[in-house]
C-alpha cells in the first residue's frame, strides 16, 4: 500500500473512532502514531516524532495566548460585567416588539469583545438572560435559539480563541485577522437582530412586550458598562497600536478584568482558585487536541495527501470560487457532527494548501486572513446546526423545559442569517479585508 493510499484510508478509521465516542483529540493522535508508524516503517520513527512533536507543539509561545483568554472571560463573569451588558441593551432595546432577545444579542457580542470563547459567552448570557426573557413571556425554543446563536458571536468579535488556532496552523498575523474579523462579526450580531424581528412578526405570541424604562434610567444602565469599553480599548487597541504582542494583551485583559472584578466583590481567594482550575482544564483539553492534530497533521504531511490533493483541484481547472463554496458546504456538513476546534484542526492542514494554490485575484495574505474569516464563520454556524450544534446543548441544559425540537426549529432563522452572511463576505471580500 503506497503512503498516498495509506493517508487516505486513515480519514475513515479517523470517523470510525470518532463515531465510536473517542475523544476527538485522541482519535487524531491514535491515527496519526499509527499511521507514521506504517508509513515510515518502523516504531522508532514514529515514537522519535512523537517526542519532537509534544515538544515544538507545546514550547510554541503563541498558544500561551489562549489560557489568558480564556482566564479573561471567567474573570469578566466574576466582575459582573456580562450582567451590566444585558441591563445596557435591554433599556434601549427592550420595550421593542422582540426587544429583550435583541438586546440579549447585543450582550453577547460585548461579552464576546472580552471572552473568546462561544460556549462561555452562550452559558454566561444564558444565565443573565434566560431569566428575563421568561418573565416577559417569550417562547422557550424562541429564547434558547437566540442565545445559541448570540453565543456564536463569542468566537468570532475578537478576541477569540479559535481565529488564534487558525493563526497558528496557518502562520498568519493574529492581529490582522482579529482585525479582519471585527466588520464581519459587526454583520453577525445585525443579522441576528433582522432574524429576530422577522420571527417575532410571523409568530407574535412568541415575544411579549415590556414597557419602556426612563431615558436616565438607560444611560445609567449605559454607564455601567464602561470597564467592558476599558478593557476591551485596552487589549484590542493595545494589539493595533503596537504596544504589545496579542499574547501580551491577553495577559493585559485578564489582569483588567480580575482587577474589576476583585473591584466589584466577585473575585476572592476561592474563585480566584476556581478560575484557574477551572482555565486549566480547559486550557488542557484544547492543548492536547492541538497535540493530536499536530501528530495526526504531520503523519498526512509525510504521506503527501494535502500537496497531492491541491494538486489534483488545480489541474482540474475548477473556478476558485466554487472551489471555496464546495470547502464552505463541506463545512456546514460536517459541523452538525463535530465541535468548531476539531474541525479547524482536521481540516485546515488539508484545505489550506488547496485555497492558496488557487487564484482569486487577491495576495496570498489576503487570501489566507478571508478564507480563515469564512471558514470561522461557517464553523460557528456548526454551533447552532442540528443535530449536534454545542451552544444549542449547552443552552437547551440550562432551560429543561424546552423540548430540543422547539429550539431547532427556531434556530432555522439564525441560521439562514447566517447564510446569507457567507453568501455577502464570499461575493465582496473588500468587507472582510478593508480595515487590515
């Protein structure tokens, strides 16, 4: 069996264990020890990569970057800020035919601002909102859908955790694509709230109202939320102007957000240590996952499956476009099945090569920051997607009541939203490259 043939069949051994509920990170590993094995011909080999690879994957300074975003949401949590955000949005936007779902969007993308993390923003706005959109009498599948998909906004408002993974794989600038991300992830949260307002007008019993609150009232709650704007300035601004390196500003907006929230009572000795147990078990899980994509990655490399098959699309003179829409579907497919990090992490050694041996009129670099910028949103569409999207498990967990099926079917709008969005950053990249 050639190397070539060898690299092929491991993609269904890989779905099999997948399929069998191996962790994904370890099925990566499992595969791609395995495979070195056979492809170099001797355990030694194999075993001397593994060495090489656990070292030069976990003494890369770039991840360092990832443990501090993460450390910088749970703080956020504990200052109270993701609390003072949905108060802010709800004044302005409350008293409107759908409002408090609005306005739990708008939360959601401020806490994505300090967060990085979907799941972390669905769960913490979860809790703030789930509450309130009860007592106004909006649908439960209607309420959970929204703050799945206002989740999704986490990963994709810089800063975020999975843009950095791409980076890393792809050896872009993590600035540039932070900034590249902030038009698109802009469009998300509109899209969001056209979706809603688009559902509360076919299905009016699915929203209540709640009466308007005093103009001073809402600055008041506005006011409120200045350390989101201070720390959010600080780090993104920071990384733009050159003060400090991304993973500096991580470590930056974790210190600003432990301080406001110690400021504010949340933060004391015992979930000060909560935090980061809790950052380093996280932090652990997406290392090893990276650790088993490093191997299984580095396995294909030697069997020269992605260069061959970014070969073979070129010589097929298929237009670059279709190429790209045929990898975004892809996408979408397999993101009702798996989480958005395994996802990047399995496939973007593999479709990577094939995106920058194409023309689409634009530098290398361009190509690279608004195919990952695509490629992110359609993984945080896998988020909300049925049967398996994460933020709709997460969301659904926190309100019992709610039969799974009411939240699909409300989904189905965000999604669309979502769709139309891809459609928009494919036909006119200048959205998604203009401010880098």
């Amino acid at each position: 069996m050639s190397n070539i043939e060898i690299g092929l069949w491991s993609f269904p051994g890989l779905l099999l264990l997948i399929f069998l509920r191996v962790p994904i990170g370890l099925a990566m590993f499992v595969v791609g020890l395995v495979g070195l094995y056979f492809v170099t011909g001797g355990n030694t080999v194999a075993l001397s990569r593994l060495k090489n690879e656990t070292y030069s994957t976990f003494s890369s300074y770039s991840l360092s970057i990832i443990p501090m975003f993460l450390l910088m949401g749970h703080f956020a949590t504990l200052g109270g800020m993701s609390q003072a955000l949905f108060r802010a949005a709800e004044g302005f936007l409350g008293h409107r035919r759908g409002g408090v779902a609005m306005a739990a969007v708008g939360a959601c993308a401020g806490f994505g601002a300090i967060c990085g993390s979907s799941l972390a923003t669905a769960a913490t706005m979860g809790r703030v909102a789930l509450p309130e959109l009860r007592r106004y009498g909006y649908d439960g599948g209607f309420s959970t859908a929204t703050l799945a998909a206002g989740g999704t906004l986490g990963i994709l408002i810089p800063p975020s955790v999975i843009l950095v993974i791409y980076a890393i794989l792809t050896e872009q600038n993590i600035a540039k694509l932070f900034l590249a991300a902030f038009v698109p992830g802009l469009l998300a949260a509109l899209g969001y709230v056209i979706a809603i307002s688009v559902y509360v007008r076919i299905n009016p019993d699915a929203a209540g109202t709640r009466a308007p609150i005093p103009m001073s009232e809402r600055f008041r709650h506005l006011a409120a939320v200045w350390p989101v704007l201070v720390v959010f300035v600080a780090v993104v601004g920071g990384i733009y102007g050159g003060i400090f390196t991304p993973t500096e500003g991580a470590a930056v907006g974790a210190l600003g957000t432990g301080l406001i929230a110690l400021v504010n009572g949340g933060l004391n000795g015992r979930t000060l240590m909560e935090s980061f147990l809790v950052t380093a078990k996280s932090s652990a899980m997406i290392f090893f996952i990276v650790l088993g994509a490093a191997i299984y990655n580095g396995f294909l490399a030697l069997t020269q499956v992605p260069q061959e098959m970014s070969s073979w699309v070129v010589e097929q003179g298929f237009a670059p476009v279709t190429v790209l829409i045929v990898i975004l579907a892809f996408y979408l497919l397999l993101g009702c099945v798996m989480d958005s990090l395994s996802m990047i992490l399995l496939t973007i050694p593999i479709f990577f090569p094939v995106i920058t041996a194409l023309d689409f009129g634009m530098t290398a670099e361009e190509v690279a920051i608004w195919f990952g910028i695509l490629t992110l949103i359609v993984v945080e569409v896998g988020l909300i997607t049925p049967p398996v999207g994460m933020n709709l498990f997460v969301i659904n967990a926190m309100d019992r009541g709610t039969p799974m099926l009411q939240t699909y079917r409300a989904v189905i709008y965000f999604v669309g939203s979502d769709l139309v969005r891809v459609t928009i950053l494919v036909a006119f990249p200048a959205i998604t490259l203009f401010l880098i």
